[in-house]
C-alpha cells in the first residue's frame, strides 16, 4: 500500500528540461518558459515544485538577490536564482532545446 503522492511530477520534470536549457533561471521566468512550451501551470505550482524540488535535490539554489525595479509591490523584489540538483535527470526534450536555441538567436 502506498501512502501520499508519488515522488515523481510531470510538471517538475518539464522544468528539469527547462533549467537543464536555461542553466539558471528564477522562478517567473522559469514559469514564463514553461507557458510557452508545455500546458498551462499556474505561478504559484510552479513555485511549489521549485521548492519541492530543492527537497529532492532535482534543483538547487544558486543564489538569492533583491533587485530594484518598479514593481506592484514597492521598489525591490528578492529572486531565487536555481539551476539543477544532483537528483536532476534531463532527458533532453526536442521541444525544450528548440525553443531555447531559437531564443539566443
């Protein structure tokens, strides 16, 4: 019998493909690739597997910065920079190569 949900997520996978491409992204704009390559996720389930994923290693934090700007909320926004983990394991999506390749262009 197998209790809660299982390890793995399809969600956290595409955004192991994604960073595996990306190399270092925060989490909006990780959330802004991933609308563009794979079916609507919400922010804030983004969000949850980022931080699932540090939990299991799929990801790591590179760093943390606030950085001005205007923003909704006042003058500085903090971002969480990651890049993938030890337990990352890209599998080198097609999709997800093209679309970065054409974006350095």
């Amino acid at each position: 019998m197998s209790l809660g949900r299982p390890i793995g997520s399809e969600i956290r996978q595409n955004i192991v493909e994604i960073l595996h491409f990306m190399k270092k992204g925060y989490g909006y704009e990780i959330h802004k690739a991933y609308l563009d390559l794979f079916p609507k996720a919400s922010q804030r389930v983004i969000y949850y597997h980022l931080k699932k994923g540090v939990l299991l290693k799929e990801f790591s934090v590179q760093e943390v910065k606030k950085e001005k700007g205007e923003y909704s909320w006042g003058e500085t926004a903090e971002k969480v920079y990651y890049a993938l983990g030890s337990n990352a394991s890209p599998r080198l999506m097609k999709k997800v190569k093209d679309y970065f390749s054409n974006k350095s262009k």
